[in-house]
C-alpha cells in the first residue's frame, strides 16, 4: 500500500509538471509527458479498481457461501463499494482526458 501511494505521488507530480511546462510553451516535450502522464493515470486507475472489485466479489461471494441467509444483507453494500470502485477509475479518464489535452 505504501508503495502505490509512493508510485501515485510520483506520477502526479509527473503529470503536474508536464501541465506547468505546457503552460509556458515547451509544446514538444509538454504534449509528451502529459501524455505519458494520461497513459499511467489510465492504467492505474483501471488496476486500482479491478483489484479492488475482485476483491470485494471475492469477500462478498465468501461470506454469503458461509452464511447463505445473509445475503440481502451484504448485497446492497457490495454494490455500493463497487459504485465508489468504479467511481474511482472514471475520475482517472477524466484527469487523463484533461492532462492529454
């Protein structure tokens, strides 16, 4: 966990920097990192959230073969985590598509 966010701070910072080079109008380079930026963002966070999904079904599918009777009860809270998930990976298209230009 300490490594992903040491790996997220980095590439942010990536990302963060090819925008301020942009902006003072090293078009080349600029447009390169941002879209190396973007590619990374994008891959991230469709690894970040498919981690976390399967994970969640895993937990989820393990507690109601336990206990059979518990599952309306772990239905709905199931799909809202997967919602937040999914949540979390379109944010990074988003950042992608706004780094990329």
């Amino acid at each position: 966990m300490k490594l992903l966010r040491t790996v997220s701070s980095v590439l942010l910072g990536v990302g963060v920097s090819a925008v301020a080079v942009a902006a003072e109008g090293a078009a080349g380079e600029a447009v390169g990192l941002a879209k190396i930026g973007a590619a990374i963002a994008i891959g991230l966070g469709a690894f970040g959230a498919a981690t976390a999904q399967g994970r969640a079904a895993s937990a989820a599918l393990e507690g109601i073969a336990r206990n059979p009777a518990s599952r309306g009860d772990v239905f709905v809270p199931l799909i809202l985590s997967l919602v937040f998930m999914e949540f979390q990976a379109l944010l990074c298209f988003v950042i992608a598509l706004n780094l990329a230009g």
